[in-house]
C-alpha cells in the first residue's frame, strides 16, 4: 500500500515547474496570448476560476454574513470630479524612468532594488562562492545568471553592502527626486542596456475613458472599490437605521495602469479585490468582539524596526500589540486578526504571513496608519492585503468637494451639559447705532469665546467696552447693545464626520501566493506536482473515476454523483479512457483532495474506495459509508486518520496508482 | 385574523411608486449622486446586491453545475486588434443625431419611436376620449402630458396610422440613412427644443483607453464578455480533453458607452452579463438532451411576423418550433427552453415573456440567427436574454488575424474512405521539358477536380494532352510526365472550425424586470408597497423580529439565528425600536418572505409565530417545529398551504400587523 508519510519538501521549490502546471491545467494565462499578450493582463481559465470564487464565497462568509456588513456592488467607471476630490488625479501615480537611448519605461523603485540586489548577490558570491541568490523571476534570473558571468564575484567594500541593504530597507520611503539621486550617486543603470535613465517623473496609474458621445466628461476606470463606498454613505448609513458603527463591503474588479507589470499574478493591470469600509465614532475606536481575537498571534514587522533598516519581525499576540499602542487601535487590531483568521484558513502557511507597518512617507495620501498583510513567495514578501486607518479623508473631501454633508447625526442618551456665557445683541439698537457695519459688530461678539465673552460682561458692567474688528476697525459698545449672561445649556445632539477602517484584499495575489504554498513534487519522481489546496477551496472536492468506460457502472457513478450533491459535495466524473494512473495525477495537478474509484467490484459488492490527495492512500468500503465519510472530510469535520479508523484500507493501491 | 386572499390588482402598476421604493430600501440609486450622477450608470445597495448574487448563484447551478460548462474570468481590458478583427472597431455602434441649435445628441432609432409613439397616442386620443397612453418613463409622460393639451386629439388618416405602425414594427430593421430620410419624410424633430436633427451618424459603443504609460497601446473595455471564451478555445479544448460539444460560461461586467441612457436599469453603460459559448459541430446541431425541454411551451414572435408588420406572438412547444425550422437547430431551441425555465423559476413572470427572433437587418454582424428573451416591464418590451447562433464568424475571424488555427481535430472513429483519381508527376522531365514554367503546369494538375482528371487521363491514353492555365497559357503533356490512377483513400482525421451557440443575459436587465413584476400595494393602502420575490433569490429569507429590546429575549434570538443557519437559511434579525408593524412593512418592502416574531410568551412556551408576507398570515408553534416549517418554504419543497396544516394559525395578528 502506499506510504502514509509524505515527504512535500524533497525537491526545492522551482517556480518553472510550478508555472508549467497551472498554464498546463489552464488555472490562468496571459490573455490575449494569440495576439501576443498584453503584460499584467491574465484570464482564469476553469480551475482557477474555481480556484477564486472558492475564495472569494469563503471571504463573504467569513466577513460578510458573520459580522452582518451591507454588501455593495458599485460602478467601475467614475467621472474625473470624484477621482479629483479624492486625491487619486494629483497622487495615485508611481516614479518611472526612461532608458535615455531606448526610451524603454523602467519603474524607477523597481530598477534601484533590482540593480542594487544583483550587486548584493554578487558580492555575497565573491564572500561564498556557495550562495545562491535568492527568489526573483524567471526573465530575471536569466538575466541575473547572464549577467552574473559579468558580475560574478564582484566584492564591495563592508561600508557599501551596509548602505544598499539600508536603502533595500526603506525602499518604498523615496521621493521621485531621492530616487533620481540614488540612480546618479549610485550610477544605477537600466540592467537591459547599460544605459543611463532619465530623472524620474509621475506616472499617474489610472486608466482614463470619456463617458458619452459628446467627449467632454472624462472618466477613470476605479483603482479601488473604495469610493464606490465612501459616496453612498449616506444611504448606507440609513440603511443601517443611522446606527454606527457599521460596515459595508464590495467585491469588485480595479484597474490600474502598471508602468511595468512583470511579476505575473502578483502586479497586474486589472484584479479583483474585495474592500471593506467599516465606519466609526473617531472618538471610540473599540472593538465589541476584540476579546475573541485577542490571543491571536502574529509576525509583526512596525515601522521604526524598519526605518533602523531592519527586517526582524517581532512575535507578539494582538492584544498586546494594541495594549501597547504598536498598533493604533482595536478596531485596526480586529481587523488584522481576522484577516491572519482568514488567510490561514484557506490554506496560507502562516510561518510566511507577516503584518508590515507602512513608513511614514510610504503611506497612501489617506492613510493615517496602514498594516499591510505580506505573504512570502519565490518574488519576495508581497502585500496581498492592506489594513488602513483612512480617518476622516475620504468623507470630508467629498463632503466639501460636494456640500453635500456626509456626517452622523448623533441623538445622545444623556445630553451633554455645560455652561457658558451667551450674548444677546438689541438688533434694532445695534442698527440704529452702527448702520451698515451692525454685521461686522455681530460677527466679533459671535467669534468670542468664554473667556472673552466674560472679559467683556466685565467691561460693559464699567460702563463702556471697545471691541476690534479682524481688520483693526474698532467699535464702542454700551449695556443697552447687550446683555451676557451665563446660561446652562444641554446638548442633545452630536455631529460628527466618522473615520473608516479599511481592509482590503486583493484576490489575484492571495491566490497566487496559495498555489506557491501548496505545490509540491512526488518524493520518487519531481515530474508529478501536486497542488494541495485544503478542500475548502478546492476547485473541485472530489473526483469520481470510473474504471472502465462500459455501460454496467453507469448507474452507480450517476447513484454517487446525485448523493454528492444532496450532501452538498462538488464532484466531477471523470471518464476519459486514459489510464487511471494519469487521471489521478491529473487531478493531483487540479487540487483535488479526494477520489472515489468505481469498478465492476464496485457493481457488484456495492462498494467504493477513497483516495486521498497527498497521501495516495486508500480505503474502502459500502458506497454509502465512503459518500459519508468523504461529506466530512470535505467539511473539514473529521481527518484522514479518523476516515482511515472507519473505512478499511484498501490493498490494490499499488497497482492503480 | 389576516385575509388570507390576496388582491395583488387592486392599484395599477405605478412606476413612480415602485422607483420610490426601490431608492428608499437602497436596492439600487443613480451612481455618484452627490456629485450630480452621470447617466446610465447605477450602484447597487445592500438588498440590490443580494438579489444580484441571488440571480446569479441560481444561473451558476441552472447552466455551469447542471451542464458542466467550463467557467472563465477573462479580463474587461482588450487591446484594439481584438475588436478590430471581431468588426466590433467597424460595426458596434448606434446611429445618433444632433439637435441642429443645441447640440443635445439623441439616438436617431428612439427619436423616431418616441415621437411617432406620441402621434399616434395623440390620433388614439381624437378617435377615444378615454384613450389611456401605454408605458412610457416618467420624464417622457411628464413631456407627454404637457404636450398633449397641444397635441390633443389630433387625428391621423388612417393610412398614415398604418405607415406609423408598420415603422415601428420594423423599426430594428432600418439604416442610419433610412432613418434619416424617416425623419425629414415625417418631419420628425426634437421634441424637447422642436429643433430639426441632424443626418443620423455612427458613435462606436465602446468605450476606449490606453493601456501602459507609454500611450501607443490603443484598447477598449468589453462590450460583452465572449471574445475572451473565443481568444482561449485551444486551452478549453484541451482543458475539455479536445472533445466537442462543451460550453464555457462567464459572469462579468461589461460596458457601452450608450449615447443616451434614459430607462433606468435596462439601459446602462455599466453592466453585469452572463454568457455562455456553446461550441458544437456544425455539421451536427442536435443537443442530446432536446428531449427533455421538447414539451416546454413558449411565445414566439417570428422574423416573418415582424416583417409583415405585425407583432402577434404564438403559442408553440419548442419541439414543435425546431421540427418546423422556426428555430434553426436542436441546440438553439434547448437554449431557448432552458432561457424560459430558469426566468420563470426566479420568478418572472411567463406571460409576459416572449421570444423574438431578429429580422435580417437588426443582427449583430456575427449572427445567423438570434432569438431574443423579451419581458414586459413599464417601458415595453425589453430584450433581456439574447440567443444567437453566432456560426464560425468569431473563431475564424481571430484565427485568420492571428494565424492560430481555432479547430478541433477530431479522429474519426471510421475513416471516410473516398475513391479518387491521384495524377502521380515525374517532376525530373517535366523539369526537363518545362524548365521555369514546371510549378504552373503542376499548380494546374493540382486545381483539377476528378471530373477533370479523368478526362485528362482519357487524352494521355491517345498520346498526347494540352492543358491550359488561368492565363491562357497552354502546355502539352505526353504519358511518360505523369500518370493518373484511381485509388483507395481513407481519410481518419477531419479538421473543422466550430460554431457557436451563444445564450447572452443582461443581469440587471433581468433583475429590473422581476421588481417590477413583483412589486404590488396592499388592497387597504396604496402606500405599503409589497415586493412578492420568489424566496429563492429574495435578499433575506426569513426575518427574525424580537418584539421588544430586553435582554430576556436575546437567547431565544441567538438560538434561532442559530438553527436557521445551521439549516442554510439566511435570515437576519430585526431589533430597532420601531413598531413590529413598521418593521413588517419595511420587510415586505425588501421582499423578505417569512418573519418569526419573537416575545415574551416565546421564552415562556417555547413557540414562536411564522409570518408569511404576501398573506400577512401568521402561523404559531415550537421552535424547532417552525423552523422545519420555514427551511421547507425557502427550499420551496411545501406551499404555505401544507405549513398552515403543520401549524396552528395564530389569531393576535390583527393586533401586530
């Protein structure tokens, strides 16, 4: 029978290989690949499309119905005035550079880590001639391994390699006009063409449409669902019965522009993302349900660890991060624990999950703090969800850009009490006193606060009180202009613009980063990869296989596909006449954590047998035990071990697998 | 007790009633309102974007799990070449004028069928004082009603009442300089400005950017998603282990830059389809499982019909439809049953759908045959599933731009075994004796036909032959350069170019007509609008309604909320302090089907009470007996008839309602 224990690290993880299944087995490919493609543009073919709406329905569980938010689904296409208030048409943008003879367009962050990393590595080869450098891709690599006959074993003076792995560290805190500097000082070139570049200038990131037939409204393909939101507070808010806090939630497509995309899945030009607003009172930031993530622990990674140029996460639980005022608030802490709750669930390995604090210059124009969600893969470490404390921004600038308010009206419980002095100004004396400029005498006694109020009863009560305009105009005012007196006074009401905390997922990039977690090569033979996706996910959770292509199985393959589906389990037939061996490594390849082989025994003892994905292991037993013990195991309620405790191990294993 | 007869009749359908709700409960509202819209493009609300998903989760089961479709998620960015070759560059676009003084833009079809629309209504008026006229939107009924205390009965001769009808029965089927002479013929003007229009010119739909930063990769934003299923045939058929027929499917967002939207939801610029691309043989168009939808009945309103001026539908069985040749094939007609069956079961209602087929000039340019999904709604007639046969148009196009072969190579299971005469040439003499000239004598043996061959080979058997060339150039053969013999060929491969069956769904088309087929007023007040949505798709199932805020109650809740997603029902809670009267009519207002009301008495006995929102009927029992009850109604496997008979009908309702 076959080996229980199942040895997934035996060959190193080879991005090629891993790249060669998923375009093999169609999970995604560049689009437009007839035409010659498009960079950063991908299409999802059958499994991946699975892949992701698998995601994507446990995202909505997990989110949506168990923290009751209001779902949205918003235009893509927005006119230019929304993108403008919101800061996106000045800011939204990255530095590029051109080759100064190709006119080739360089992402000018991206050509100082790549340029300055190949010569680290470079140098760690003249150390130990042993090292190997580490994860960068493909087209990269090449290159590197071309250019390193060039560069192998070029030693840089200590003070340097300190330097570059300095600037490594604070990549994402350059300004365009720093990065200029550090490509002149550094003499960085483009690596293609050993060019010099041009000073950096903005790129701004969305893709820009007219909307209508007159060509004069300019629109923007949104770069984030947020907005979309942010607009329909007001209704949302009512929605909710004018209750904060609340949340609402979109699962969308964005678009952005990339000056060039080339890390596959992981920068691309349009991608589903899926965005939470959650709106609260800014004066209290609690969380209702903190308590029960409060023990959940993370790999923190704050923003003075980085901008000391170090990378050392700290291992630290929630609670104690929000206790201790490293992350800013409960709410933000909530949220960036469910998110681990999340990502791990779906089969993230969670020693490659570390939560990295934005740097202050790194921040997005509306953030006030940002905790980004950053998966390890062959690219690096990636952010593949951003956790934000946007504040205020996005309501107040829309509200002004619009005047239309975008506040809470609070009806307070008790009302708060306080006293303070009130002026009551004689209109009539005042104008028959004053004429035209009554306003500009109203609106300095308006403009006082307590304290002067105060000082000025105290003058009138003398007699006579001088007053002075803003502009040094001044004004004489006598007892029978005004009385002030000190009244109690209750607020019943509270107003308020909320703050938004934002987590947002982008889709592609987590599913990405979970096939490099869960691909794997067979111990005895590299070529058979295996994708083993938890169930959970699984594009398809398990594989029916019929023996043979003749009539007699017929009717028990369709008897065992409809009890699949009455226990909700999604199966698939596969009855190709290739060989079983091939139809199980095929579905290896596809994720498939579980099959049931039908045979002609099958017909006529009424039993089945069940294999399991990574294991190869199988048991048997009456066809509705296994249909039992399988609605389980997808349903995560039992193990294999405890499946192996029910059903009997099945001895022909060798044979067909 | 509630009546349990239910008049849904009692008020006539108002659409400003409907819209008002609608934009209240947040199912929908005009996109970027506080920054004053943008026409045709709509946000959808919390219980909007409910249903939406509820449509579509029942379209994913009904077409991509019962049929095994192969599902995509191709990219809305699409670089020019695409369209160019698809003749979407050449030929998406509407025919608009221009007000000759404002400038205002209209579409040249619906100016025409607005203001010949309004003469008509106008002679009916003359010829019936209490002539009502039919739907029409809002706007155009305000415009209509100011107008017609001008226009007032004024009558036509009945021979221009024929020419308008017959217009607008074929109005689908005209050009742009067809329309333009319809609109100096029958002075046909602006209504708003009565300024005279412009020669109709073409507005391409599409709505256009430019992808990457250097600004010479032109690109467009799909008008439909099915170029991306055409451009990945080759990998879904291999994905499909390179057999034929499969579909894939897609649910996506796509756009058109409409000229000028105006009927709410039916025409955006921004909009969610669902499309599915079933390739098929052409040479074989049966579907295996015809047989299963052969008896369902359907309205259908021919191409001949049409053109004939009329727009009488008839009544026919689908295999009755396709035996006749009124639908083309086999696998259009399934489509078509399969369109009807799952409208009906999300709740449209049957007899006010029908099917149109298109006339000659109305097709896209892909199509060889279309047949509309037609449902009624306030505005007309409105197609809101398309189904096309859209032949080898779309697979030939991209492949003859690209030069990858779109076919399927399909080993035959008996080679085709053909007799044949095969002309064996001796190239070395014929280069002897024809030099330079050797390939055109070659290319005409080649051309020849067996017809051809044989007669050739009767002349070689006298001695001598003279062929001619496509230029006139003639040659003389002699038996010793060639020899002609009839021979045995077999041929095990056929090569072919599949077709495409193409059911199209405008999702938000379809959603906006079951609101309003839904929509209704309580017989006693015109004011509690009621939305009767089938519980399949409605946004809540059940509503849990706590009959007062004290703490006693919050178990029972929590328990029932509980049970009810243990069972799969999505239900939420109700607990603002408003009346359980207004919190029923808000509910009944979102479509929420049943609600369990919850007091003091619940806690003491243990029984709740079940609503059912049409009725008002109020049943009572256990908890867990009720909560039985309801999964049975939301699964829709018992009639509220069978759970009045479980339980006993609760007699306070009077009282709560």
């Amino acid at each position: 029978m076959a080996n229980t224990v199942v040895n997934k690290t035996a060959h190193p993880f080879e991005r090629s290989r891993l790249e060669s299944l998923l375009l093999g087995r169609f999970f995604y490919a560049p689009a437009f690949e007839i035409y010659s493609g498009v960079k950063g543009l991908y299409d999802f073919g059958p499994p991946g499309s699975s892949l992701q709406s698998n995601i994507i329905a446990e995202w909505r569980k997990h989110f949506i119905i168990q923290e009751h938010m209001l779902e949205l689904d918003t235009t893509v296409i927005t006119p230019a005035p929304v993108f403008e208030a919101s800061g996106h048409v000045a800011r939204f943008a990255d530095w590029m550079v051109k080759d100064a003879k190709t006119g080739e367009v360089l992402r000018a962050d991206h050509l100082v880590k790549n340029v300055l990393q190949a010569r680290l590595d470079s140098d760690r080869l003249a150390r130990d001639p042993a090292y190997q450098p580490p994860k960068e891709d493909n087209k990269k690599k090449k290159k590197a391994s071309a250019g390193k006959a060039k560069l192998a074993a070029v030693k840089l003076p200590d003070e340097l390699v300190a330097e570059y792995e300095n600037i490594l560290a604070k990549l994402d805190n350059y300004t365009g006009t720093e990065l200029g500097e550090l490509c002149r000082m550094h003499k960085i070139t483009n690596p293609d063409t050993d060019n010099e570049v041009s000073e950096p200038t903005m790129f701004n990131l969305m893709f820009q449409t007219s909307i209508g037939p007159t060509g004069d409204v300019p629109g923007y393909l949104r770069p984030e669902t947020a907005q979309g939101h942010f607009l329909n507070f007001s209704r949302l808010l009512a929605f909710n019965n004018n209750t904060l806090p609340f949340a609402s939630a979109q699962i969308g497509r964005s678009f952005r522009n990339e000056i060039a995309p080339r890390s596959g899945l992981l920068r691309v030009r349009e991608f589903t993302m899926a965005e939470i607003e959650h709106f609260v009172d800014p004066d209290d930031k609690s969380h209702p349900n903190f308590d029960e993530v409060r023990d959940v622990e993370l790999d923190l990674l704050d923003r003075h660890t980085q901008e000391s140029g170090s990378t050392k996460v700290t291992r630290t639980t929630v609670g104690a991060a929000v206790d201790q005022g490293i992350i800013a608030n409960q709410t933000l802490g909530y949220f960036v624990a469910r998110i681990y709750l999340f990502l791990t669930k779906i089969g993230i390995n969670p020693k490659r999950l570390r939560f990295r604090q934005h740097m202050a210059n790194e921040m997005a124009h509306y953030a006030t703090d940002c905790w980004d969600a950053e998966i390890e893969n062959s690219f690096g470490w990636t952010e593949c969800v951003g956790c934000a404390d946007r504040a205020a921004y996005d309501l107040t600038v829309h509200s002004n850009k619009t005047g239309h308010p975008l506040i809470v009206k609070e009806q307070l419980a008790t009302p708060i009490v306080t006293e303070r002095e009130v002026a009551d100004l004689k209109m009539s004396l005042l104008v028959k006193k004053f004429g035209k400029e009554t306003s500009a005498v109203k609106d300095i006694v308006r403009e006082m606060d307590d304290a002067q109020l105060l000082r000025l009863k105290g003058e009138l009560a003398q007699g006579t009180a001088t007053v002075v305009s803003n502009d040094g105009k001044e004004y004489k005012l006598t007892p029978d202009l005004l009385t002030i007196e000190r009244k109690t006074l209750k607020l019943g009401k509270r107003e308020y613009t909320p703050n938004v905390i934002e987590p947002s997922f982008g889709i592609g990039r987590i599913l990405y980063c979970l096939l490099e977690h869960s691909f794997w090569s067979r111990e005895q033979d590299i070529e058979r990869g295996v994708l083993s996706l938890p169930a959970l996910v699984a594009p398809t959770k398990v594989l029916i296989v019929p023996l043979s292509s003749k009539k007699e199985l017929f009717p028990l393959v369709a008897e065992i596909t409809a009890k699949l589906r009455k226990a909700g389990v999604f199966s698939r037939v596969d009855d190709s006449n290739k060989s079983i061996g091939r139809r199980y490594a095929r579905n290896d390849e596809l994720g498939t954590p579980f099959g049931i082989t039908v045979d002609f025994a099958s017909v006529q003892n009424g039993t089945v047998t069940l294999r399991e994905r990574d294991t190869t292991m199988q048991l048997i037993g009456p066809v509705d035990d296994v249909i039992a013990t399988v609605t389980e195991l997808v349903n995560d309620t039992i193990e294999w071990a405890e499946a192996a405790k029910r059903l009997a191990v099945y001895d022909g294993v060798q044979a067909l697998d």
